[in-house]
C-alpha cells in the first residue's frame, strides 16, 4: 500500500467549470506472486519405503515421488490453473543426456499466504546415472536448489554350493 499525496484545488471558475482539492489518496498495489518449492519426498524399491534426502542413492527401478508446492505471496489472489514446469535432466551411462519434462498445475485459487502441493513420480531407468531437475512457474517466484540423485551401479549375485566337488567327478547343483 502506498500513500502519494494528491492535490486538487475547488475553486469557481466563472465560467460554470470548477476544480477541487484532495490530499492523502492511498493507492494499493496488488502483486501476483508465487514461491516455488520442490522435495524428493519418497523413494520405494519394491514394497520398501527408503529414506529420502538431498543426495541419496537409488537403483533402476526405484519410484521416486516429487512434492512441487506453490505458494501465493503476493498480496491478491493467484487464479487456479497456474503453470509449473519441472524438467528433469538425466545422463545416461552412455554419457548422453535425455530431458522428462512434467506439466504441473493448481487446481485451486490461492489466496495471500496459501499454497498447495502437486506430487508426480519418476522410475529410474537401468540406463540413467544421474538426475537433477528443477521446478519453474509462469508467476515470478524462487526456483529453489534442487536434489541431485546419484545412481549406483547394483548387481544381485547369489551362488548357492550344494555339494562338494572332488577331482574327476560331476558337477550338479549350482545355482548363478
């Protein structure tokens, strides 16, 4: 809100014209603005649910799942139907990069101070070594720092010995 005074002289003309004077006017600027934020909040490998932070190990497979928040802070209401954009840069083992690019919007209007979450999910790719992404609106807000998630090679091996194999005999029962 701001005050700029105002200054308007009433005075007669003569000539059926008149002026007037007004002091103190107090103008509001209304500002849409929305702040940005973005989690890894869940990791599941299977049926287990792992702890998510900002650098954390996962495998192809694991379904990461993203919370995007945007908050109105701004001072006047931000329509429903706001427009984020969150791309994911992934390299590749080969050393190539590929782009996933997920479409977010709110479904309600935000007042001054509210928000809401949108959550969308990614499955690591056997192929993918790295991820990194970031989170963007159409309203100017705060692209917040973004997780990197590093991709570990994993191999299962499991060997299983059921006998003892002596010089000359037979080999049964091994399992790779």
């Amino acid at each position: 809100e701001e005050t700029k005074p105002v200054t308007v002289t009433v005075t007669d003309n003569g000539d059926g014209t008149m002026s007037a004077e007004v002091e103190n006017v107090t103008f509001t600027k209304y500002v849409q603005s929305a702040e940005i934020s973005k989690e890894l909040t869940s990791i599941t490998r299977g049926n287990e649910e792992i702890q998510a932070s900002e650098s954390t190990s996962v495998q192809a497979g694991d379904v990461l799942t993203y919370t995007v928040t945007a908050k109105n802070t701004g001072n006047t209401e931000v329509p429903a139907g706001l427009q984020i954009t969150d791309t994911m840069t992934i390299t590749k083992k080969d050393g190539t990069t590929a782009r996933v690019v997920t479409n977010l919007e709110t479904t309600k209007v935000l007042a001054s101070g509210e928000s809401e979450d949108l959550t969308y999910t990614y499955t690591v790719q056997d192929e993918d070594k790295s991820l990194s992404n970031t989170a963007v609106s159409e309203i100017p807000g705060q692209t917040p720092p973004d997780p990197v998630v590093t991709l570990v090679e994993s191999v299962a091996l499991e060997k299983t010995l059921t006998g003892i194999i002596r010089s000359g005999a037979t080999v049964n029962n091994v399992t790779n």
